[in-house]
C-alpha cells in the first residue's frame, strides 16, 4: 500500500531528483509542488495545504509558538549567501554597515528568516544593533503584502507597515526607505 504525501517545496539542485521523479520514496505516491516559497511558507503557515513542505525557520518557529502541529526535519534544503540582499538606496550617503544606525530599512516581513540571517550578520561581524534601525513592511514589487504570521517585535524594535499601495522598491528607489533587505530581488519577494 503507497501513502499519498504532498510535498511543497522548491526544485534545486538538493531536491530535484525527487522533484523530477528520478528518485521515488518506497511505499510513497508523491505529488511534488514546485511552488515559489513565498507560497509555499504561506500557504502551509496559513491553511496547512500540503502534508509536507519547505518552510522558514523563523516561520516554524513562530507558528510552533501558536500552537501549530509541525514537525521539522532537518533538512536545509534552500542555500544563499545573504549579503547579496542588502541593498542601499543611492540618495542615501550610506558607504558602511554602521551608516544603517538611525535609518529607516525596508523589508517584506521582518520575521523572515533571510532577515533574520542579514540582521544578525550585520550585529555579529559589523557591530549594528538591530534595534539600532527602523523597519518597514510590505511588497517588494507589488503593494499590498500580507505578513504570514502575526508576531510581536523584540523589545525596541520599531516595525511598521509601508503606505498602501507603496513598494519597497519604489520607496528605496525615491529616497523614503534607505536600505531594504530581501531574500530575493525578483518578482514575488
């Protein structure tokens, strides 16, 4: 007898073997979604659609703080060297890490773990607190993103939505934001 399992999670190169059907878990009838993980993290964090699925660390460990049944494995499927999604605004004057304190940094939602990785590479190796900026949430490149779990911010941390109908992208491209901090820089982040 086959379990049928949904899986939700990202084609790369760790995964594609299963994605494309060249490996077959024994006594599993696998149905693979290949979805973007934006989707996937919220599609799980908010209506449990899939049996199994690639999720966020901050995301598991904030829903298992709200009651959510998931069991983790182990497995660090998504790989990304984080420095590439810090981006400062050219009217900003900003040439260090340390130029950040005091400025206003977007991003899509601050429990991300990608945000998570970049503030605390930024505290760690660069000496920037991270309740030492001001962050705002929203669509990178299209207004009106909702956060997949609602969280209390760490004490001193100013978190606040963005303007309706605003991007992050147009806010860093016009002065307002000064930095934004992302995981990806295409569309759906």
């Amino acid at each position: 007898m086959r379990v049928p399992l949904s899986l939700a999670c990202g084609a790369y190169d760790r995964t594609w073997a299963l994605a494309c059907g060249d490996i077959r878990p024994e006594g599993v009838d696998l149905t693979w979604l290949a979805l973007p993980v934006e989707e996937t993290f919220f599609w799980m964090t908010r209506h449990r659609d899939f049996d199994a699925a690639e999720m966020s660390l901050s995301s598991y460990l904030i829903s298992l703080e709200a009651g959510a049944p998931f069991v983790a494995i182990p497995a660090f499927v998504s790989r990304a060297f984080r420095h590439h999604g810090i981006y400062v605004g050219a009217a900003s004057g900003i040439i260090a890490p340390a130029g950040l304190a005091g400025r206003t940094v977007g991003v899509a939602e601050y429990q991300l773990t990608a945000n998570v990785w970049i503030r605390g590479i930024l505290a760690e190796r660069h000496g920037l607190p991270v309740a030492a900026v001001r962050y705002r949430t929203g669509g990178l490149h299209e207004p009106g993103r909702v956060a997949k779990l609602a969280h209390d911010p760490p004490p001193g941390v100013e978190i606040e939505p963005i303007p309706a109908g605003a991007t992050l992208a147009d806010l860093l491209a016009t002065g307002q934001i000064d930095a934004l901090y992302t995981p990806r820089s295409g569309p759906g982040t």
